[in-house]
C-alpha cells in the first residue's frame, strides 16, 4: 500500500494592517476617485497616467480581520480616476489587419471555410471535419460578406 504524502505545514506572513505599504479599503467603503482596472475599462477608461496603484481593496475574506493586512489574490488595487484617460480607438486600417490576421487562423486550408474558433493548423492543419474526411454542415461555419471598402478612416 502507497504511503500517503506528508503534507508541509503552510507559513502564514500576517502583516498587521497598520505596517502595510498601501491604505486598504473594504468593499462599499472605496473613497470617490479611486476603481479597479475593470471599473475602470466599464467606464470607457483606461489607466493612462496611473504609475500605480494606490489602495488596496481588501478581499472578502479579511474583511472579517480588521487588524490584518490582506494577503490573498482576490485583493483588488485601486487607482486613480482623475488620471485615467479614454480608451484608445482603433482606426479602420487597424480592425482590417486584425480580421485578416483572425481569418487566417479561423480558415481551413482544404476546404476554404471560415470557423467562430480558431483551428488547430499547427498540429491537424485543417479543421477538424477535413481531418476526419467529411463534409461539414452548413451551420458550423461561417458565411463571410465581402468587405465594402478597404480604406483607413
């Protein structure tokens, strides 16, 4: 019978929420002007000038430990509103060499249909009914339009 692994006893570093390197905030309690990343980009910003952040938003967790600094990958960092700046928009030239670079990993080499996923080419190099020898069904692929113009803004 295998013996079972000892499992090594975990090192918890607590830091005291007095000696941490950035002020921590519980959730419902951020003050105006600061967001998260994500808050950020559902705002139509993006973080621009923000060095870094500048509060911690504590997890879930450690709101029951008011003493303690949070530790846990669940923390959210805050930044900056005021320095946050709008999000950058692609040009016409930009979107077009995006699709062509996704149409070419989308499109299968044999049979010249274009998928919603991209195909494994480097290791099956076609997709996936192509590989298996029949003919896919037409609800599969996607029916592409020609693009009305090729010009950038």
């Amino acid at each position: 019978m295998p013996r079972t692994r000892r499992k090594r006893p975990r090192k918890v570093t607590r830091v005291p929420r007095s000696d941490a390197a950035l002020p921590e905030f519980d959730r419902g309690a951020v003050p105006e002007g600061l967001a998260t990343r994500r808050a950020l980009r559902e705002m139509g910003l993006s973080p621009g000038d923000n060095t870094g952040p500048v509060a911690i938003l504590r997890c879930r967790l450690c709101a029951t430990r008011p003493n303690w600094a949070c530790r846990h990958p669940t923390r959210g960092f805050l930044l900056r509103v005021d320095l946050a700046r709008p999000k950058r928009v692609p040009t016409l030239a930009q979107e077009l060499a995006l699709d062509r670079a996704m149409a070419a990993r989308s499109t299968c080499s044999r049979c010249s249909h274009r998928y919603d996923y991209c195909l494994p080419l480097r290791t099956v190099g076609c997709c996936d009914p192509c590989a298996q020898g029949y003919e896919p069904t037409p609800g599969t692929y996607v029916l592409t339009t020609p693009v009305a113009h090729r010009l950038a803004a």
